[in-house]
C-alpha cells in the first residue's frame, strides 16, 4: 500500500510540473468584487452576513457570527481516520438561498480547538460553482484563507483552455450530485464529470457514476441511499502521456465511495475512501439532521427495502 501510493503521488507531482507555464507562477487572491448588477448585489449579501471581508477576517470573527438562520435544515457529520479511528473534524452544513443562487455553508470544528469556516455560491439554473472561501480560525482569529472566483479564461499566453463549468480544489459533497446528467433526481447509471481548478492554469476531472441503491446505516439512523464513485482522470493531469500508459496507470488511482439519501434532499450519509491522492482513508458518517430551531434528529426509523428510483434530471467539498 505505502508503494501505491508513493508512486500515485509522484505521478500526480510530475504532472503537475509538466503542465505548468515556462513563466513563474504567481498566486493570486482575486478580491470580491464591487461591480454593479446581479454579482456586486451578491457580494454585498455575502459581506452582510459575513463571509467575506473584515467579517470574517478580523479579530471578532469566527464560528459563532456564522450560524444558520431559523428553518433551514442542518446536516451534521463526524470524519475520522479509518487506520486509528482519530476524529478529524465535525462539520455543520446548511444552505441560504439568495434569488437564484445557492450558498453552502459549513462550519468545521478541529480536534485542537480551531475551526474553519467555508462557502460555496452555486447557480441554481446552471452547473459549476460561482465563488469558494475558506478560512481557518483559532480562538476567534483568522490564521489561513483562500478565495476563489470562477474564470475559465485562459491566464497565460498558450496556457490550456479550462472548461466553463470549473469547482474550486476543495468542494461539498454536494457538488458530486450537482454534476450529474440527470440533474434533478439522481438515477443509477447516471454519469458526469467533476472539474476543479488546481493551479490558475490546470484543472483535475473526476469521473463520478451512480450504482445501484442500498440500506445504509450511520449514526443519524438507517436509510434507502445510492451508492456513488468517483475517480479521478488521470488523462485530465496529463493530456500529452500515452493512452496505454494511462490505462496501465487508472486502475492504482484509489477511488472515493459516497453514499447519498435516495429521496430528496439527497443528503450525504457516508464517504469512504482518502479525501486526496496519497492521503489516508477516512469515513464521514451524517451524525443528525435537523431544523434549525427545531428539536435536531439523532435516528430515525429503519429504511424500506431499496426500489428502483425513477430516471429525471439534478441541478459538487
């Protein structure tokens, strides 16, 4: 196994090198904008409640100015290491609607007492993720954060196209749904494909499928769910290696096993497998649901026998 990965890894470091521009990187953190029309009337909201700006960055942010308004419904889970059964972090996770965007929160909990705090802001009438942040505090105080607007323009001169509908490196389990091709109710069957940006000029894909529907069991109760996979595209790190070395390659790529309630709102139950290449295998189980401002759910009843769910269409941590 250590082998495994080892090689998947350097693997992943060389493509990552050869698709780089001759120029030098530089990294840049795009800053919200403040055009007029729909997009600067979503950066206000977002610093209103917020997300964005001094909000989230001074010395009295933190977890306990972000939390979900009254009625949403709030989805808890626990991830841990599989090897040593370590809790990595605890993580609560709702959604705002906003017009016709969609905002994913979640707010993150560490073992040593820091907390992170993230958003997604998706479009509910198209795929791809609008604009990611993520920041990591420590006793109220803003340590680490990251910004990312979508732009699939080209940054550098010969540099490769990116495609229209990007996500950030890190997304919600959400979006594994998100990008299916039936986007209203996921099917068995289904397919599509998960794109996030990894440098300003490279992209990963990754390849998710919808098997069959199973009982599935966690803390927060027994439910009818779906079993999803997805796995990274090696072809979309290295474009230029041989086709038959990438398919000697494809079967050492580890894959990661979701499974999502079968009847909406598709919530996430289980996640198995590492959360990034090389990176050790770890389990996030649903812990309880509830409304906020409700009394939360810590089991509910036993589900039926899995049925067939009929084809549709969906609108992805």
């Amino acid at each position: 196994m250590r082998l495994r990965i080892l090689i998947i890894s350097l693997i992943v470091i060389a493509a990552v090198l050869t698709q780089l521009p001759a120029a030098g990187r530089a990294d840049v953190v795009l800053a919200p904008s403040t055009q007029s029309g729909a997009s600067g009337a979503m950066d206000t909201w977002l610093m209103a409640r917020g997300l964005v700006g001094r909000a989230m960055t001074g010395e009295q942010s933190g977890a306990r100015l972000i939390t979900p308004p009254s009625g949403v419904e709030v989805d808890e889970t626990s991830q841990s290491v599989d090897r040593t059964g370590q809790e990595l972090m605890r993580v609560k996770a709702w959604d705002e609607i906003v017009g016709e965007n969609r905002v994913h929160i979640e707010v993150s909990t560490l073992p040593d007492g820091q907390y992170e705090v993230g958003f997604w802001l998706f479009s509910n009438h198209q795929p791809g993720c609008t604009t990611f942040q993520w920041t990591l505090f420590d006793k109220g105080r803003a340590l680490q954060s990251r910004f990312w607007r979508n732009d699939a323009r080209p940054k550098l001169t010969g540099s490769p196209n990116l495609p229209t509908y990007l996500y950030p490196d890190a997304v919600p389990w959400m979006a594994f749904l998100r990008v299916l091709d039936t986007p209203n109710v996921p099917s068995e069957g289904a397919e599509g494909t998960l794109n996030q940006q990894i440098t300003p000029y490279n992209y990963v894909g990754q390849d998710v499928t919808v098997g069959r529907i199973e009982n599935v069991t966690v803390p927060a109760g027994s439910f009818s769910a779906y079993k999803v996979t997805a796995q990274v595209d090696i072809a979309t790190m290295m474009p230029n290696w041989p086709r038959f070395l990438l398919e000697i390659i494809k079967p050492a790529i580890p894959k990661d096993t979701l499974y999502f309630e079968s009847t909406a709102p598709f919530r996430l139950l289980k996640q198995e497998g590492p959360i990034f290449v090389g990176g050790s295998e770890v389990t996030t189980q649903l812990i309880r649901f509830y409304t906020a401002g409700a009394q939360p759910v810590a089991t509910v009843a036993a589900a039926p026998p899995a049925i067939p769910i009929a084809q549709s269409s969906l609108p992805s941590r």
